[in-house]
C-alpha cells in the first residue's frame, strides 16, 4: 500500500448520487440490509443512516433539491426499494422506540420503486415524478 494510501482521509459526502429531473436537483443516498422483518436503525452504537447524511440532504432542501433515502430490503429473488425523506428519517430517530422499524411501516409511509427486469434496477423516472411535481 502507498504511503499516500495511509494518509487519505475520506471527506464526509452529502449523499451516495446526485441527478437532475426537469432542472431540479435530487440528492440520493442509498441503504441496504439483509433483515427481511425489519430495517436496523442502529448497527451496534452506529446509526445505519448517520447524523450528518440527514444534515445534508435537509440543508440540500433548504437550497431548492429534493433529497431522498432509498431503503432496499434485500431478500433474495424478491428485492424491494422504497424512497423516504430525511424528515421522515428524522421522525423514526427521534419518535421511534426501539432499534428497528417493521417493513410495514415503510409499506404505509414511503414510496415503493418499481423494479424494471434483468439486471436489477429501480424506476426513477416515476420516483422522480412523483416527488418533483
């Protein structure tokens, strides 16, 4: 390894991707877990969708961009995305007991993305739609 290697520091980003929909900006960040009951707001003392990543994507919506966190269960043959905003990601920090939120939640609270066929992909365009008009 280079010396240089052991020296960086990887900077903090806002979020996992970036895009524009109809001159409006959408700041995404992505997560995935394996649990098929439930997804983990905490893996041990960290939080699955840390501090600063909510932060951003509100002060990213303060400027005029929509900010979305993109939630996969990932469950083998039957993968399944939803879309949530970081107000909503705040809610279940703050208002939420316990360590994990059923997927019921999600199914009656967040946007489910339609899957397209092989390989494995999301419809964003109708994602985008949706919370951009």
């Amino acid at each position: 390894m280079s010396r240089f290697v052991k020296q960086a520091i990887a900077e903090k980003q806002p979020g996992d991707f970036f895009a524009v929909y109809r001159m409006r900006p959408i700041l995404i960040e992505c997560k995935t877990t394996r649990n098929l009951t439930s997804f983990p707001l905490y893996y041990g003392s960290n939080r699955s969708i840390p501090t600063h990543q909510v932060k951003m994507a509100l002060k990213a919506q303060q400027h005029g961009a929509v900010s979305l966190i993109l939630i996969r269960r990932d469950e083998p043959r039957n993968k399944r995305v939803w879309a949530v905003t970081p107000e909503q990601v705040d809610y279940l920090y703050k208002k939420k007991d316990g360590k994990s939120i059923k997927w019921s939640w999600f199914q009656g609270n967040a946007i489910e993305l339609r899957r397209l066929k092989n390989p494995i992909r999301w419809n964003l365009n109708e994602l985008f739609q949706e919370v951009c008009e």
